[in-house]
C-alpha cells in the first residue's frame, strides 16, 4: 500500500489492492454490502472503508468467505 497521508479511510480501489482482489471485484461487494468490513458511503456514489479496520482483518490471519463480516 502507498503512503496514506494520514487518512483514515481508502477508497474502494485501495481495499482491492490491499486485499489483492479486482476493483470490479471489490465494488461488486461494496454494492451488495458483503465487504468483511463496514462500508461508509458518502453521497450517492462515495464508498469507503475504515482504514484501521482493513488493517486489523489483515492482521488478523481469519478467513473471509464472503458471506461474513
């Protein structure tokens, strides 16, 4: 992952990227609310995730299958 200035949100093709998934990917879940993180939206097409907890779920070595978060 890039520098992250600070911020405490990435975009959704930040988490794909962190999570090694495609975008299309990663904005297909975030749509349907099946991210294993709580999706933030801002607007009407604004979607981010909590950067602390994209971090944690990495951290945390637990299996993700999509239908969990």
């Amino acid at each position: 992952m890039n520098q992250n200035d600070g911020k405490l949100t990435m975009s959704i093709p930040e988490f794909a990227a962190a999570m090694g998934v495609s975008k299309a990917t990663a904005y297909d879940l975030a749509k349907r609310d099946a991210l294993p993180v709580k999706v933030l939206r801002i607007g009407e097409k604004r979607m981010v995730v909590s950067r602390k907890a994209v971090m944690a779920l990495l951290e945390s070595n637990d299996c993700w299958n999509g239908n969990q978060r």
